[in-house]
C-alpha cells in the first residue's frame, strides 16, 4: 500500500483511506481528530474492540446499526442489557455477532457506568504521549503498538475492560486524535 493517494478531489492522503467515500471522509473528518467524553470514548473503545481480527470499513459501513442497536452507546443503557438483549444482538446480521465481544461491550459499559462523570476520559487520555510535531514518512514508520497503548490497555484490564489489548488501544489512540499517525504530505497534517 502506497503511503500517500491523491483523491478525486486532488488532496493527498493517507494511503489507507483509498477510494472508498466512506473511508476518504473518515479520514478527513474523524481520524486523528481529539475526541473527548465518555459516551463518544465507550463508543470508540466498543467499535474498536469489535474490529479485532477484522478491517475498519467493515466497522465504519455497520456503525449506523450499531449505533442504533447499542442504544447510541450510551454506558448507562448498555449496563442494563441482559440475556434478551444479547439473543437480539447476535441474531442482528447489520452487526458483528460475535457473543464474546458483545458481552464485553455490556461488561464494559458497566464498568464506565459505574465510574465518575469524565473519568474514562480523564483515564484514556492520561495515556496520550505528547505530541512529537514529527510525522511518519510512510506506514513502515507507524507502529502497531506502543508504550503508552500497552500501559493503556494493562490498567484498562487491571479495572475489569476486556477487548482492550494494546494494538486495539493504539488505534482508538490513533482514531481519537490522541497521537497523530497522518503520514507526511497528507493534506490534515
């Protein structure tokens, strides 16, 4: 994959992003963007977690239904799902019925629930490096784990989350706009 395209439009971007509309406006409007708030933050951390083993389109193309069948992932609502709730997600084909990330997802929510108001964003981004000003030249250069993801995933496991492993951390690091990762020439840099 080439680390830099030029879209339809003549802006240079990440190689990632393609040309898949949906991709290419994820790109510009989201990724790398600083993200803040519990609700938005549980959200991250759910869709993060159900993408492992498979790509980010296929999270961003069911994020509407998700969205609608995880009551807008709101941590309070979650909390309360029970085995109803979980029979109806996994018979959900606009989803990923995975049983195990579902329960996670609930397990998850009632651990935020049961936290004080802005702490997981507090929490979350006490893991954010700071910010370097240097860019990657190419993919080569991105790494799919670092430090601060693996710590962030060890304390996040210490309070009971699950799906959270340091590779996992280090996108929704990535996607929050709590590291930078546009590669050099990129048009957001």
């Amino acid at each position: 994959m080439t680390s830099l395209i030029t879209g339809p439009d003549g802006r240079a971007r990440c190689g990632w992003a393609g040309d898949d509309e949906e991709y290419r406006r994820y790109h510009d409007e989201e990724w790398g963007t600083p993200l803040h708030g519990d609700r938005a933050l549980f959200e991250k951390m759910s869709l993060e977690g159900f993408q492992a083993g498979l790509s980010w389109i296929t999270i961003l193309r069911k994020r509407p239904r998700f969205r609608e069948v995880f009551a807008g992932f709101v941590p309070e609502v979650v909390a309360d799902f029970d085995d109803d709730d979980v029979e109806r997600l996994m018979g959900d084909a606009g989803i990923i019925r995975n049983r195990a990330k579902i329960l996670a997802t609930i397990g998850n929510a009632q651990i935020v629930r049961d936290m004080r108001d802005g702490e997981l964003d507090e929490l979350m981004w006490s893991f954010a490096p700071p910010a370097s000003g240097v860019r990657p030249r190419s993919f080569a250069d991105v790494p799919a784990a670092t430090p601060e993801s693996t710590a962030m995933g060890n304390e996040l496991r210490r309070r009971g989350f699950r799906f959270v492993g340091a590779t996992t951390m280090y996108a929704l690091m990535q996607s929050t706009g709590m590291v930078d990762d546009h590669v050099e020439g990129c048009w957001r840099g």
